[in-house]
C-alpha cells in the first residue's frame, strides 16, 4: 500500500521555532528538508541580500514540488509570511496529488526577542541580527493563517488579479535567477 507524500509548511516569524520544527518533521515523517536560511549563509555569510533570498527559495519551492512528485515528503522552512505564498504552494501540492499540513509557530514579541539574542549569541553562524524596528515591521506584514488554512478545510483562493494560475504567480514571486 502507498501513501501520497505530504508537503509541510512551516509558518511563522524569525526565532519563533521553525527550523526546530522542520527538523523534527524531517527525522519523524521521513522528508526532505528545504531550509533557506542555511542555504543563504551557506552561499552568502553575513550578507542576507533580499533578491538572492527570493531565487533561493523558489530553487527550493522547485526542489520540493519534484520531490513530492516522486513521493517523497518535504518540510519547507522558511516563514511563508503571506496567505498568497501558503496559497501557491497549497495548490502545487494538490496539483500534484500531495496532501499538505501548516505548521504555524507564534511567540510573543518578548520571548521571540529573547530566542533570537540567544540562538545569535550562542549560533551565530546560523542567523542574522534583527532590530526590534525589523521584526516589528515584519510582524506587520505577517498574515495569520486562519483555522481553515491549518486544519485544511478552506479552499484555496483564486490567483490575485494579473494572474491566470498559481503556478504563474509562484514563478513571479520565486524568480528563476537574480536579475
């Protein structure tokens, strides 16, 4: 008997448990990890410069859909702020044949700053400072996914305006290579 592979997401701000998260998802359900940050520091160090930090992410959003075309699950761990990113994703799963699980992480602002203190003294290797006015503004743009979103039960939306499929408005968003 075969089971369709599974395309977890996990959401959330910085320092809030993500990669914590998809690593235990990756050892428990057997998937493939899709980590950005660690392909960013990887190829940038201390720079996290945003158009490289797009490519990269679609090079994993691409990555991760082949491998669920062959069956095998993924965890992507990259914050996936906006309802439109979860949305594109959701729909490339379902395209083809995957089932999807959200993994929202929230904290409070307080202890978000004091995870992210600690993981840059004690890692920095691993992660950027964050200004209090960055993950403020950040915050802001964040969008909560709702009940629906996590449990599954809420369909996904159309495209936004301009775009005539998900895939096309993923290939926007995620560009092939830094221009």
């Amino acid at each position: 008997m075969t089971t369709r592979p599974t395309l977890y997401l996990t959401v959330g701000l910085p320092g809030t448990g993500k990669t914590t998260e998809a690593r235990r998802i990756e050892v428990e359900e057997s998937a493939l990890r899709l980590t950005k940050d660690e392909w960013v520091k990887a190829l940038y160090g201390l720079a996290n410069p945003p158009s490289a930090t797009d490519v990269i992410e679609g090079r994993l959003v691409e990555i991760g859909l082949r491998a669920l075309g062959l069956g095998i699950n993924v965890v992507i761990d990259f914050g996936l702020w906006s309802r439109d990113e979860r949305s594109a994703l959701r729909q490339a799963a379902a395209d083809l044949g995957a089932a999807v699980e959200l993994r929202y992480l929230a904290l409070s602002p307080a202890e978000q700053r004091r995870r992210l203190d600690r993981r840059h003294a004690d890692e920095p290797h691993t992660t950027w400072h964050m200004s209090d006015e960055e993950l403020a503004e950040w915050a802001a743009l964040f969008s909560v996914p709702t009940p629906g979103e996590l449990d599954g039960s809420e369909p996904v939306d159309s495209p936004p305006t301009g775009f005539a499929t998900w895939e096309e408005w993923r290939r926007h968003r995620w560009p092939p290579s830094v221009s």
